[in-house]
C-alpha cells in the first residue's frame, strides 16, 4: 500500500529523501542543505516520503495553498520505477481537490518529452507559460522551465504562482545566506 508521510525535522527519512533529491535535480533546481531544513519550518511546505508497505520508494515536495498546489521536487527511486507509484503518487496529490501545478523541463529531448507525455496520462495539460524563475543557489542561472498544471491556469493565478515561486526560492536563501 502505498502513503505518504510529512517529514518535519532532519531524521534518517530526511536524509534519505534528501539523497535521492540530489540524484535526481542539478544544482539550479535544488536547495542546499541549509535552506532545505530551512523550508521546513513552513507550515505550506510538505516534504513527503513515498513509502510502499512501509519501504522508502521516492519524494514529493510540495507547497499547499488556498487556491492550488505546486508540486516542487517529485523522483521516485530508480528501482522502483514503472511499478506505477509515480501515478499513484500524483493521483493522491489531486484528491485533495485543488489545481495541481508543476514544472518541467522544456520538452526538446526524448528524456523530458517522456515526462511530459507520464503526466498527460496522470491529467496534466501543457500550459502557455513560459517560466524563469531563479536559481536554488546563488550565482547560478535561471532556470529555463515550462508549466503543466491539473486545469485551466489562469494569467491571474499563474502570476500568484509566480510570485510565490519566486518567494520560496530567494527568501530561503537570503535568510540561511546560502552562497
């Protein structure tokens, strides 16, 4: 059975989340240690563990809002892949009845057209958005994304979205003084 579980302080689950997350994203598109314990002391922000009857499987980070969820990190452990639990995992996400976002890379190779094509299948739609939003760490470039969301994503709310982005990006790094 597959479920999800909050991580809120670094334990063993943390650091083993945290190692697959490093795997799985470039330095632009992850946080350094600091600023990822940092993140954790926000009530939006969730740190999921995928555990399978009880087995570590993968991640997804998350930050809820009012209006919609913005699925930040999501890797599922490369043993595990293909089993389904990527689906799955989503399909919980949806269940709780908001609008779903997330980034990808620009679909220009097989690799990201690949997963574009896994969330189509979970719903997801490719949006009009083009997305820059900052580097994880200082001194490294924007990054360079495309936006899929569950539903229609509005110019308002893809703005909010932006911004709040932007927020949980610069804000942990100017407070940890992450270089």
């Amino acid at each position: 059975m597959i479920k999800l579980q909050r991580i809120v302080k670094q334990d063993n689950n943390y650091d083993q989340g945290y190692s697959l997350y490093l795997e799985n994203f470039p330095p632009e598109q992850s946080r350094a240690p600091a600023t990822q314990k940092f993140v954790l002391n926000d009530e939006k922000y969730h740190y999921d563990i995928i555990l399978v009857d009880d087995v570590f499987s993968g991640i997804i980070m998350y930050w809820e809002y009012d209006e919609y969820i913005y699925i930040e990190h999501f890797a599922i452990c490369k043993d595990k892949r293909g089993a389904g639990l990527g689906t799955q995992t989503l399909a919980l996400i949806q269940n709780k009845g908001k609008l779903v976002i997330l980034e990808i890379d620009p679909p220009i190779d097989a690799y990201a057209k690949s997963r574009q094509k896994f969330y189509e299948r979970s719903g997801f739609v490719l949006t009009k958005f083009e997305h820059n939003p900052p580097a994880y760490r200082f001194g490294l470039p924007n990054q360079n994304l495309v936006i899929m969301a569950s539903g229609p994503l509005t110019d308002t709310l893809y703005q909010t979205y932006y911004q709040q982005v932007c927020i949980n990006i610069v804000n942990p790094l100017i407070s940890t003084q992450e270089l």
